[in-house]
C-alpha cells in the first residue's frame, strides 16, 4: 500500500474537522450576504484564513458550494434532536428548528441557480436534503402532536414545502422578512382551546 493509500484511509484529525467547519461556516455567512459568487478573498477573511486554505480543501467553486450546502444540512439536521432535548416543550424546539430551516433556505435559494447546473455532484444533493430533513421535521412534529400543542393534517414535507414557499421571496429583496411569514405559519399549527 503506497503512502498515498494510507493517507486517504486515515480518518481526518479533530482540529482539521473543525477547522473545515469553521471555513463552510464563514462562506455560508459570505454567501448570504453577497451571493455564491463572492471572492474567494471574502470567504478567507471572514474564516481567517489565507485562500491557499480554501483552494487546498476545496480546489473548485462547485467543490464549495456542495460542501457548504451539506454542512448546512447537517447542522439543521443535528440539531432536531438537540432542540427536543433542551427546549421546554416541543413546540418550542419546532418552532427553534423551523427557524434554522428558514435560515438554511435563504442560504439554499442563494444556491438555486448553482445547483441547478450540470455539475455532476449537484445531482444528489435535493435527495440528500430530503433523506436527512423530513425525518427531522417529523420527528419534531410527531412530538409536539404528543404533547397536544399542535393540531394539524399537515405532514413534514408539506410544512416544509410550506416554509420553503414562504422563504423564496428573501432572494428579491432585502424588505421581506421570511422568518416573520414563517413564524405566523408555525403559530397557526397551535391548538387552541
């Protein structure tokens, strides 16, 4: 086994993980505030890094762009279980995660045209984003249907689909608040009486 083997059979040290975190982090902020097609400069200050960092983890823009979305999608999927755990009631934790789900969209609308090219790795992603995600949202639902807070026949893809709806607006002007609109459509879901 040549030393090339070994190296990409070793599993990536703590520091690295979280350094590559900390970069996908700063080019998701860059990418909301000016579009996936800011300098690569942009994403390296505002990581603290040199760009010879974030050609050397990500060599191509698309190399980006994908792994920014699927961090994203991890973190909106770890932190389901991680709102039910430490929130007071679970439709508090639903309410919490709808948040970060609008805030990962806004970033995901700003990718749209992107992800929408012919570049092979964006195939998969939507799939990807489906497989992690509903079962997420499902779980936070099903929870706060238990505890008899919400009512409602919707099912997580449609709420999701629902909130992805009302985020598509973000992208056209700075005015429009898609937190607000999503927060009356979380509310509606409360029981009342």
């Amino acid at each position: 086994m040549s030393d090339g083997d070994q190296s990409a059979r070793r599993p990536r040290r703590a520091d690295a993980r979280r350094n590559e975190g900390a970069l996908l982090d700063a080019a998701a902020t860059v990418f909301v505030a000016s579009g996936v097609e800011a300098p690569v400069r942009d994403i390296a200050a505002e990581a603290g890094v040199g760009t010879a960092t974030i050609y050397r983890h990500f060599p191509t823009r698309a190399d980006l762009i994908i792994a920014v979305y699927r961090h994203q999608v991890e973190a909106c999927a770890d932190a389901g279980p991680a709102l039910l755990a430490s929130c007071p009631s679970p439709y508090a934790a639903l309410g919490r995660w709808i948040d970060l789900f609008v805030d990962f969209l806004v970033t995901k609308h700003g990718l749209a045209g992107v992800l929408q090219s012919d570049n092979a790795g964006f195939e998969n992603l939507h799939a990807y984003f489906i497989d992690r995600l509903v079962p997420v949202c499902t779980q936070l639902l099903d929870a706060a249907k238990a505890a008899g807070e919400i009512s409602t026949p919707l099912s997580a893809l449609e709420l999701m689909r629902g909130v992805g709806n009302l985020c598509i607006g973000a992208e056209r002007s700075v005015d429009y608040d898609a937190r607000r609109l999503v927060g009356v459509l979380v509310a509606g879901l409360r029981r009342t009486g």
